[in-house]
C-alpha cells in the first residue's frame, strides 16, 4: 500500500495533451477559497468562475465521484429542490439559488469522494484557518440585542462566523490528531493555531449553540480515536457504557429541563424567546399551514416583497433584506418543501445519517471520525439552526461531504497514535518501515 502522502499514481506518457493536475491538498484549498470569495460579494462572476472549475475538477476526477454510492441520494435531494421551482411562489428564485446550491453540494461531493484523506484534511482545515485568521485582522463589530455589538469577522452575521469558527476548531484538532500520527511537527504548529483561531472566534461571536456543539463533538472526536485503537471486547464495552451514559444524562435533562434552561438562558444573558426564535417559529408554522403539502419552494421564503419575510425583516431591524433563516432546519424544510419534501429530506437524512454512524464504528479511522463529528454537530444544531443547504457556504459543503463520505475510499490508518512524535531521524524511518510491514 503507498504511502498517504506520496503523490497519488499517474500512468506513463501517453500521446496527446497531458493536463498536470495538483494534489487534492491545492485543489480543496482552491475551492474553499473561492467560496469565501463569491461569498464576498463577488456574485455572479465568482459563482460562475467556481461553477467552472468544479466542473473541471469533477471531469477529470469522475472515476472517484463514480464509485462514491452516496453521490446519488445527495444529487437527487438537491434535483428536488430545483424541481420544487414548478410550484414555488417566486420560481426565478428558486431557480437562481437551486443552481447555487447544486455547485456547493459538488464541493461537497468533491471532498467526499478524494481518495487522498490526508491532502482533503490539509486543504479543508488550511483554508478555514485562512478564513479565521483574516475575520481576526478584518472582522468588524455589529449592533446586536440590548444595545450591545457583536464580532462578526468577515462572515457577515454572528451564527455564520459562529458555525465557521466551530468548523475550524473540529478540522484543526482533527489535523493535529492525524499530524502527530504521521509526525508532521510543522502540521501540528498549523493545527494548533487553527484551535486558537477557531476557539477564540467562538468566545467573540457569542455563539452560545455552536460554543457548546463544539466542545461536544470535540469530546465525541477524542472518543473516537481512542475507540479506535481499543480491542474488540473493549470497544464494545466502550460503547455499552457510553450509550448508558447518554441515556443517564438524556433522562436527568429530561426532569430537569426547565430549571435548566432558566439557569442557562439567565447564565448567558439570554431571553426566553431564544433571540427571537420563538416569534419566527411561530411565523413559520402559520405558512405551514398555507402550504402544507409542497411548501413555498426552495429559496421562495426570504424573498425581498413577501409579507410575511418583511415582517420578520422589520421586527428583527435588518435593513438588508438578506440572510436570514428560522433558526430551525426542520422547520426550514417544512416551509420550503412541505410535507412532501420534509419525507424526501428526512428519510434519504436518516438514511445517510445512519450509515455515517454505521461505518465509522466499523472502521474507526482518523477521516471517520472526523467527518462523523460534523454529522454530530449537525443533528446537535439543527432544532436552534438551519442548515437547509445554504448556497455558497461553509456548512453545507462540510455537512454534504460528511454525509456523502464512502467507507471504501482510502482512510488514514495510523498503528501507534504516539509513536515518533519526537524521534530523531533513523528512529523516524524505524518507524515507517515497522509501519509498513504492519500493513
């Protein structure tokens, strides 16, 4: 078996044009970036400058987009909302953003199926880190609740700059675990920093959820690693115990809730409507009921002239008219897609989700685990966020490439967590030849 980090095979000369194509690492990194740039208001030439090169990307490395089984259950949840434009209130719209976000789930997908873990893991947290670090040097304060300012970054709303900060700080601690395997002591300063970075800009956006989402998928990702190179036996005595543990803590919440809430709302200088989520759940179920089989049509909702979306504008102060979701993705799907859509969405969700739990625990390899801990992430946020596939963002290509990812694709293996971290160089080839033998 090659090397991870070896440069991934190519065939001899053959005639013709020969089109040199760099390694994931560049690629991911690429991407990532030019979703933050279209995200910075580069519109429509940004979009189609990313729709490009996707495409381009996709040609040439459709053999490992082929083998990915998951690809088609996410294409076609992403083909149901184009098609939801035959019934939308406002079908250019829906149309418009459709097409966006079939190019962010290809991101997705692109990630989901690199055969090169490590490179897709480097790319991934080295432009998140980008990302932070340049929200810390650029990033501006924004008016928020009772008068008080909030730190945004560069992201443009305190939830988005919240979920990328969370993004950042799970890829860097999953980057660091996977450097010191392959003793990367350069990797290791990288991901560390990513820590810094992500952590610190979770503390100044005062993204309670995301704040407390992280830290517990990152305590679930610990677990996980050390799952992994535990015994069979172990392992399942692990899991019975964890599980028991769930459930003691499932059933003390359960009692206790309400207290719970109070002390936690009154901690965090929250109100009991949860920022205002409350009121616009409840402007979500009364469109419910007016659209309840199909739903307004993907994208259809927060268009500039619909009342109710101007009302929600209004009474929430933001001018701009744009980015704003119902705190809720069950209830963004119901909206948008109706009961209809809301059984596509959540049977092929439960199925994919499923399966991420399903392979993981089979194989607990380091790429596992971690795109495990963004499926986590998701199902923790989702009752107070929306992450109905926004276009153009962050967390949907995390959450499409976490639940797209193939057990069968190659996975970072590592046979001791701890071996060579400090070792000189002979204890270092040592090491990779007992490695190898191993395999």
């Amino acid at each position: 078996m090659p090397d991870i980090l070896s440069p991934p095979h190519r065939p001899g000369r053959r005639r013709g044009i020969s089109i040199p194509w760099p390694s994931d690492q560049y690629i991911i990194g690429l991407l990532l970036l030019g979703t933050l740039l279209a995200t910075l208001q580069l519109l429509t030439l940004g979009v189609a400058a990313l729709a490009a090169f996707i495409l381009l990307y996709a040609f040439v490395e459709r053999q490992a987009l082929l083998k990915n089984i998951y690809v088609l259950p996410i294409l076609a949840l992403l083909g149901y909302g184009l098609l939801s434009a035959l019934w939308s209130d406002y079908p250019r719209q829906t149309i418009y953003y459709g097409i966006q976000i079939v190019l962010t789930g290809m991101i997705g997908l692109i990630f989901a199926s690199s055969p090169r873990p490590f490179d897709t893991l480097f790319g991934l947290a080295t432009a998140l880190i980008i990302h932070s670090t340049l929200s810390h040097i650029l990033g501006k304060y924004v008016p928020w609740e009772h008068g008080e300012v909030v730190f945004v970054g560069i992201a443009g709303s305190k939830n988005n700059y919240g979920s990328i900060s969370s993004l950042t700080t799970m890829t860097s601690l999953g980057l660091l675990y996977a450097a010191i395997h392959l003793r990367r002591r350069w990797v290791m300063a990288l991901a560390s920093w990513g820590i810094l970075v992500g952590t610190l800009g979770l503390v100044r956006s005062l993204a309670t959820g995301n704040f407390i989402a992280t830290v517990a998928c990152c305590m679930f990702l610990m677990y996980i690693n050390v799952y992994r190179v535990l015994p069979p036996r172990v392992r399942l005595a692990t899991n019975l115990y964890a599980i028991y543990t769930v459930v003691c803590v499932g059933l003390v919440f359960f009692f206790v809730k309400d207290q719970l809430m109070t002390l936690v709302l009154t901690t965090l200088n929250k109100d009991v409507t949860l920022t205002g989520r409350t009121e616009i759940w409840d402007v979500a179920f009364e469109q419910i009921k007016h659209h309840f089989w199909l739903g307004v049509g993907q994208s259809a909702f927060w268009v500039e002239g619909n009342p109710p979306a101007e009302f929600i504008w209004q009474s929430h102060g933001i001018a701009g008219k744009r980015g704003f979701n119902f705190h809720n993705t069950y209830l963004e799907i119901m909206v948008h897609f109706g009961l209809i859509g809301s059984v596509v969405f959540g049977v092929t969700l439960l199925f994919l989700i499923y399966k991420a739990f399903e392979n993981t625990f089979k194989n607990p390899t380091i790429m596992n685990g971690i795109w495990l801990t963004f499926v986590l992430h998701f199902i923790l946020l989702s009752p107070v966020e929306s992450f109905n596939f926004t276009p153009i963002n962050f967390y949907t290509v995390f959450l499409i490439a976490a639940l797209a990812r193939h057990p069968k694709i190659a996975t970072l293996e590592i046979v001791n967590p701890w071996q060579g971290i400090f070792s000189s160089g002979p204890e270092r080839e040592a090491a990779r030849i007992e490695k190898a033998a191993a395999r």
